[in-house]
C-alpha cells in the first residue's frame, strides 16, 4: 500500500457504525419536490 498509515474518523464518535442490516446511502439522495426529467422525478 501507501506510505501513509491513516483512516477515516467518524465526525461523532458517539455514533454507532452501520451494521450489515443498516442502509447506507453512498450519495445525498435527490429533491423529489422538485423537477428533474433527466433522473425522471416529476415533483410534487
């Protein structure tokens, strides 16, 4: 590997890493209000 030796710290240490049953969401999720004809939301 790499020369560094570093890994990610949670923001709140007092939150609980997700388990395998947790979903976790990798991107932010889109506006469902608003329009969007590429992603195929009509909006609300």
């Amino acid at each position: 590997r790499g020369k560094y030796n570093f890994q990610l710290q949670p923001s709140d240490p007092e939150h609980k890493q997700p388990d395998r049953m947790d979903l976790v969401y990798l991107e932010p999720s889109p506006m469902f209000c608003e329009r969007n004809p590429a992603l195929g939301i009509q909006g609300t």
